[in-house]
C-alpha cells in the first residue's frame, strides 16, 4: 500500500503527531455520532492518544484526506474500510474520491480478501459512498457507540475483488489501440480469432475446428478478476476487436512462473499492434505484479511472433517439444523470457 496518494483534488498521507490539533478542531458531534469508536466529547488527548498508537501497515493503515494542505477528514482500511469528513467538506464528493482512491490501491493486490464496511441506519451519506463504490449489504448488527453511549444498529456492506474489478474495468493503452478485459458477452471477437485455423495453428491450447462450447467455458475462467491471470481484447478506435492477449500462473503465484500469450487476427499482421500490445501489457504486469520475469513461447515457424518478442526485450533461453492442439503433432517451441528491468 503506498503512504502517499495523490487524487484530482486530494492529497492522502499518514497522519503524523503534529495533525492532533487539527484533528481536534474538526470533529463535532455531527461527526461523532456515527462513528462506533469515537468519543464524545472529543478531547486534544484523544487525538494524541490514537496518533501515538497508530503503526502504519502493521494491522491497518491510516490516511489523511487533505486539500490543499489542509485535513479535511481520515480514511484507513483497519479490519474494514473506515472514513470521516469535517461536516463543512460534505456533499462535495471528496468522501467518494478518497474511497475510490484507497479502494483501487487495496485491490491492485491480486491476493486481496474481500473487504467489510458499514454505516449507521440513518447515516444515508456514508451509504451512498459505499454503494457508489460497489459494497452490498451483508445483514446488520448492533455495535456500540461510544459518542451515543448506546448500542446502535449497523448495516454491514461487503466489497470483493471481483465486484470491484468488475465496476472498475482496466483499461491499458498501446499505441493506436487499447486493451481491454474479455468478457462472457465478448464472443463473437474471440471465436473469430480462436477459431481461424491460421491462428490456431500457432497457438499452444487451442483445438482446429475450434468447439464453441469449449470457448464459453473458457471465457468464464479467463475473465479478469485482478487476480494472477485474465484475457484481455486488443481493440481498435472504433472498438473493433483485433486481438487477444493475456496472462497467467500456472502455479497461482507460488512460483516466479506469470507468462503472456498472444493472438493478432490475420487482416492485421504487419501492422504492429501486437508488438506495442505486448509492450504494454509486459509494463503493467511489472507495474502491477511483483514478479521478476515474464516468460512467453512462439512456435519456431511463427518468426513474426519471434520478432513481437526480441522487440519486447524477451531473451531465447531454451526449446521443448510438445504436441501441439490443432495440429495433433509434435512441434518445437522457442521459449523466451524478460526480466524486470
């Protein structure tokens, strides 16, 4: 998680020893009250008392929302995802700016659990920002509150990743086209590719005729849920989709094992969009994943996906020989890796 985020209007940092009084000066009742652990009234003490106790990323991390300088609120993931707002930076969006930003950090993490939150009954403005960012009710408990001095009825949300992935889709430029996630309704696109027998007969998994039956199971497991594998369309301005390319672990990340794999339909060879296709998913999966190399193959009687990759800075590093899906013989493959630079 990173300690610094930087928003369209906000700036999000660790609080620090010195925010206490600030922190003071912004909390009234109509913040207190619908927050479970904080006090009433609220005293400098309190501040310096939770500052001092903070450990950042041991157990949970804490941000604050500052503008221009200026705390404005708090927002952490401790157990479950948690903010505040002084009352006079209401209804401006700035709740829902945060949320978003610490969301798609916790997320980034392809092993990150599902993730809880919560609002008092009756705290309509915190339900909206949890709804808006994709959290579904879970039932609802009684919690207490100390600001009340009573126990008051809470709303459980819960948020997975492939809720979160799934309203907040990736989208990677390269070049003169942008990658997007395959999903069950992308079809038609895929079949096309999957099942060109030019294509077919380079790619390692990929049965000629192609079973359409076959392709819909597939679609179902290779959708992108921000985890160690997914399929992506490689698309055109006018949202023509032209390729596929995606990635995987075969050992689910238990080995330095992530590899990419490839497939540009046949009216676009030459044209290299799959030379900056594989340029850019090769940088978001270093960005994004901590991993040390990204390996790949190409059949050695494919040089022009040979040359995709040696463009790409991939390295030849060895050969095997397997029978190949579509053309039920055995075939030598050249394999290639990079490593993060």
């Amino acid at each position: 998680m990173r300690k610094n985020i930087i928003t369209e209007r906000l700036y999000l940092r660790p609080p620090i020893p010195q925010d206490a009084q600030a922190i003071k000066n912004l909390i009234s009742y109509d913040v207190a009250q619908w927050l479970t652990r904080m006090p009433w009234p609220y005293q400098i003490s309190d501040a310096t008392d939770w500052l001092a106790a903070l450990n950042w990323g041991e157990g949970g991390y804490v941000w604050a929302i500052t503008l221009h300088g200026q705390i404005i609120g708090m927002i952490g993931l401790e157990d479950e995802l948690g903010y505040w707002l002084a009352p006079e930076f209401w209804g401006k969006g700035y709740a829902s700016e945060a949320a978003h930003a610490v969301l798609a950090e916790y997320f980034k993490n392809p092993d990150a659990l599902p993730l809880s939150s919560g609002y008092h009954l009756g705290n309509d403005r915190s339900a909206n920002v949890l709804v808006k960012m994709g959290f579904s009710p879970m039932g609802r408990e009684m919690r207490a509150a100390l600001a009340q001095g009573r126990d008051v009825e809470l709303q459980k949300m819960m948020l997975t990743p492939e809720q979160w992935h799934a309203i907040n889709p990736v989208r990677i430029d390269a070049g003169n086209t942008v990658i997007l996630p395959v999903t069950a309704t992308d079809f038609d696109a895929p079949y096309g590719i999957f099942g060109n027998k030019d294509l077919a007969w380079q790619l390692g998994r990929w049965p000629h005729p192609l079973d359409p039956a076959l392709l819909r199971k597939r679609l179902v497991t290779m959708r992108w849920r921000g985890q160690w594998g997914a399929t992506f369309k490689i698309t055109r301005p006018n949202n023509q989709t032209i390729g596929i390319i995606g990635f995987h672990s075969d050992s689910n990340a238990q080995k330095d094992d992530i590899a990419i794999g490839y497939a540009l339909h046949p009216n676009h060879w030459g044209s290299g969009h799959m030379t900056q296709a594989v340029r850019a998913m090769t940088q978001f999966i270093f960005d994004r994943y901590p991993v040390s190399q990204i390996f790949a193959s190409a059949v050695i009687d494919n040089p022009a996906s040979q040359r995709v990759l040696i463009k790409n800075g991939f390295v030849e590093y060895d050969r095997v020989q397997y029978v190949q899906s579509s053309r039920n013989y055995e075939v030598t493959s050249l394999e290639y890796r990079s490593k993060r630079p």
